[in-house]
C-alpha cells in the first residue's frame, strides 16, 4: 500500500454521472491486482472515497478507474480533468482470486459493480463470458472496452429499452444452462449477488463476490464496513469488507 500523486492522462464521461479516469500511477499499478480498490482524496473533503480499479497496465505504470457519482464528493472528483492529479492510497483490500486464463469464466456485474470486472475479462478473454444488468440504454457502461478484450458481453436493461428486458440473473441462468461455467466473479447491489450466489451453489460452480458497503478508512480501523462471515466451522463472525475483502467466497458471506 502506498500514497501516489496520479496524474490524470484522460476523462470521459460513459453515462449520465459515471466517468472513466485513465491514471499514471506507476507505484500502484506494479503491484494491484484485479477486484482490489483505492481511496482517492475528493477536493474540500477530509474522508477518501473508495473507488474500485478498473483496468491495470504494469508495463505502462497506468490504472483505469470508473466512478458513478453519488454525492457532493464523489462530485468534486468528476471536475477534475487532464491537468489534475488525484491523490491515492493502495491498492487496498483482498481482491478476485483468479483462475488459469483457460477456465470458462461468467463475470456478473450490477450497474457500477461492472468495472472490477473489466481486469478478470481481460486475463480470461475468450473464456470469459460478462453480463451486466443496467436501468435502461443510456445507463450501459463499459460495453466496447469488454468486447476489446475478447471476452463474450451480453446485458439486461430494467425498463427493456436495450438488452435483455429482465434481471441480469436471467442472463446467469441462461449461460449456466448453455456453456460448462467453472468459476463466477459477481459485483452488485447484495440482493444481486445474493441470487447469483444461489444460483451457483444449485450448479455447484465456485463463486466470487465482491461486496459493496460505504467505508471511511479503507484499512479495517474504523470498523464501519463491517460484514457477517462464516468461518471454517460454520460460526458467524464479523470481518470487514475493506481489509478482509472486498472480495469473498460466496458461501463465506450470512446473506
């Protein structure tokens, strides 16, 4: 973990409120890995705001965020364009456990729990499959970048005006039934991962979840993220979702 000044090489807006920051960050990206996340400093604000790592390029010392805006400092960091820097602390958490780039993957991804996902396509490209549940067309995020990485996209829109008009866990089920799944990396709204979860456990296909709650520290000392686990015995405990996650194994969580 270390702090890094990130210089800001590009932003683009995806969709209303969401915005797409590519960043020169050397340190960091030598040593992140896929479904971990910083805390990114927001202008006039004393709290860091966790913001899940999209993308990673050791070689070129880059790291691709993705940040939906959702508050007033969440909104400061979306003015800030190619001649800032944003001040950063990690990378931070646990992250996907990833399996060999050959082992047929489905990614599942809720809204803005898509771009953890991104760096899982790109190691498994061809054996990925990613689905994405939105509110509707406009909301639909990050499309071209999967498909870049040779990985099968498909998604669901909740009012049918693109994509499949349902759940994203039609979307689960249909490719459960049609390809031979071996691992599921999930990251969405907890009743999203719960369903997956289920449905996994009914297929008896391993299952990542990363989970999502508000957080201060981002280091486990503040102790306001906590979350209900099992242990190796099947006893509840409380861990926490910015130190011992964000990512879990599925049957670990009390959904």
């Amino acid at each position: 973990m270390i702090q890094e000044k990130a210089a800001i090489l590009g932003r683009r807006q995806l969709s209303p409120g969401v915005y797409k920051y590519l960043l020169s960050c050397p340190g960091i990206a030598r040593t992140a890995a896929a479904g971990q996340f910083v805390q990114v400093t927001a202008p006039g604000f004393f709290l860091r705001r966790p913001i899940s790592i999209c993308r990673i390029d050791p070689q070129a010392g880059t790291l691709v965020l993705v940040m939906e805006v959702r508050g007033n400092g969440t909104a400061a960091i979306a003015q800030l364009g190619s001649e800032d820097t944003l001040d950063l602390i990690g990378p931070l958490g646990s992250g996907f456990a990833l399996k060999d780039s050959s082992t047929k993957a489905l990614m599942v991804g809720g809204g803005i729990g898509l771009p953890p996902l991104c760096q899982p396509a790109f190691h498994h490209g061809a054996n990925a499959i990613v689905v994405s549940g939105f509110r509707n067309e406009k909301a639909v995020i990050l499309a071209d970048e999967i498909e870049n990485t040779g990985a099968k996209f498909d998604f669901s829109t909740d009012d049918g005006s693109a994509g499949h008009h349902g759940l994203v866990t039609d979307l689960v089920k249909k490719y459960l039934a049609e390809e031979k799944i071996e691992v599921i990396y999930a990251c969405g709204p907890m009743p999203m991962l719960k369903a997956v979860a289920a449905l996994a456990k009914e297929k008896g296909v391993e299952c990542q979840v990363s989970l999502e709650e508000r957080m201060a520290c981002g280091m486990g000392a503040c102790l306001g993220c906590a979350c209900a686990l099992y242990d190796e015995n099947g006893e509840q405990y409380y861990g926490h979702v910015c130190k011992d996650g964000p990512v879990f194994p599925a049957e670990k969580v009390v959904w």
